[in-house]
C-alpha cells in the first residue's frame, strides 16, 4: 500500500534558514524521505543531491520532486555508503543535512512491521541491504543478546524482562509487530504513559539497519563533503543520536575541522509539535566550515 505524505518536514523553516539554499548552490539530502525538505532547497533554486536507501521512498520522492528534474540526482545507497563514494571522488556542497531515524511513512506503511499496532511481520527493514529483518534478528539471538541490544539501543532498564517475553511468544509462533507489542506489554504491570514497547521497537529498528554505525560513518566524513562557508545540519531523535552528533562535531571542531557549531541543540516549538507530535523528540546540531 503506498504511504500517504507526512506531516511538514520537522525544523523545516530552522533547516532551511541555516542552509541558506539559493539558484547555483548544491545541497546533499542524506535522508531524502518524502523529499520534504529538498523539495524546500529546490524551490530556492538550488541544485539537490538526495541518498535514500528505501524503494518505496524514493519512488514517493521523485514523483513528488518530478518539477525539479533537472536539479535532482537520487542515489540508491545507505547514505554512509553514498558519502564515502562522494568524497572519494571529490565531490563537496554548500550543504548537508541528514534527518535521522525512522520517518513517518515507513511508521505508516502497513506492511513495514515500524508500527506498534501493525499486524503483518515486525520486518523494520529500512531498505533491501539488511541481512536480517527483526524476526530474524530475534530468532538469531539467544536471549541474554536479545536483552543487551534491547538495553544498549533502547536503554531499557527492564530488558532482560522484555527479552524473555519475545523469546516465549516467538516460542509461540507469534511474528507481528503488533503480537510483539502485546507480548512486552504484557509482562510490565501497572499504567505506563507511554506503550511499553517503545524503547524496544526503536533498539530492533536500530539494530536491523545499523543506524548508529551508519551515522558514525557519515559523520567520520561530513566535513569533507561540506564547502568553504558552507553548514551541515544534522537531525536526531533519541538521546544516543544525538549524543554522537555533538562528540563529534566538538571533537571535530577542536581538530579545526569545523570553524563553528551549535552549542545546545535547536528544538520544535510548541506550534510545529501542536502540528506534528513527531517532532517533540526532534534535536537539531549545526556546524559550519569557514571560508
């Protein structure tokens, strides 16, 4: 089924003003998504370069962009795999952005095993080059594994609680998200305000698609891709994201790599979350190349 478009991108307007796009510069969109925001620096005029590893939206994006043909080159890779080839062969841009985490059509698309009340196969694949899918993942795990990827991704304090209630519904047959989803609520007793399985689906999500290592890739390379005056803006959504973002980007200002960098993270006002409750977690880091 295809994925309705989302809600407006988050920090679009703080993302857009920090970039700066204008006609004859070159922006790279780590995280094209829907395209919502290329499609804001290619209505400035500027030239976009967007990486996204998942067929269903890329395919949403480019019919979405389609205006902007002429301006849009998409790249079928992960994008710690597009940002190495790039700066291998030299490429740079007036700037980067890379909007983190699972985005709200894949938590949408039925079918995807994102969402805690889909009732297909907890898949959480973000695109076709993952050796294994959560089930695998789970399946492939013995159950003191299972418990410290739960903890270490999702910062779990009950994961081994967690982790053996998995293991006794996969004993039982049961492969859904959602079956899943009821499984850890079932073992955590009394009124949680928020579902219990949370923290868990993210460290599945995280561990399936090797997010933390694919953005300590990327961020390894980002001041290579960034031209002189130019900014790279980084979005996250959960504490260990963000976390890497800001070592990094200090650690990479002290070797004089960036000129600049946020010094607190900017976060969505209480009119964009009203909108889009998505956005509440969203922390965006900056950093800026001199001339």
């Amino acid at each position: 089924m295809q994925p309705a478009l989302p809600h407006v991108s988050v920090l679009l307007n703080e993302t857009v003003g920090l970039l700066a796009p204008a006609p004859g510069l070159r922006f790279l969109d780590c995280t094209l998504g829907a395209g919502g925001h290329a499609a804001a620096l290619l209505a400035a005029g500027a030239t976009v370069t967007g990486i996204d590893r998942d067929p269903r939206a890329r395919e949403l994006a480019q019919g979405r962009l389609a205006g902007y043909a002429d301006r849009l080159t998409v790249l079928d890779q992960t994008f710690s795999d597009a940002a190495a080839g790039l700066v291998a062969s030299g490429a740079t841009f007036n700037g980067v952005l890379a909007d983190l985490g699972v985005s709200s059509m894949q938590i949408d698309d039925a079918g995807r095993g994102f969402s805690l009340r889909d009732e297909s196969r907890a898949d959480m694949r973000m695109g076709t080059g993952c050796p294994v899918d959560a089930i695998g993942l789970i399946d492939a795990s013995t159950e003191t594994e299972l418990a410290d990827i739960i903890y270490r991704y999702g910062e779990e304090r009950l994961s081994r609680r967690i982790a053996s209630a998995i293991k006794r519904a996969r004993a039982k047959g049961i492969d859904s998200a959602a079956g899943l989803a009821e499984a850890i609520r079932g073992c955590i007793p009394g009124h949680q305000p928020r579902h219990p399985a949370l923290r868990t689906f993210q460290a599945l999500r995280i561990a399936v698609n090797d997010e933390l290592g694919e953005l300590e890739r990327l961020l390894a390379v980002l001041p290579k891709l960034v031209a002189a005056n130019g900014c790279a803006v980084v979005i996250s959504f959960h504490s260990l994201e963000d976390r890497q973002v800001k070592i990094a980007f200090k650690t990479q200002q002290q070797r004089k790599r960036w000129s600049d960098i946020a010094r607190r993270p900017v976060a969505a006002g209480d009119a964009e979350i009203a909108e889009n409750p998505r956005s509440h977690s969203a922390k965006l880091r900056w950093a800026r190349r001199a001339a």
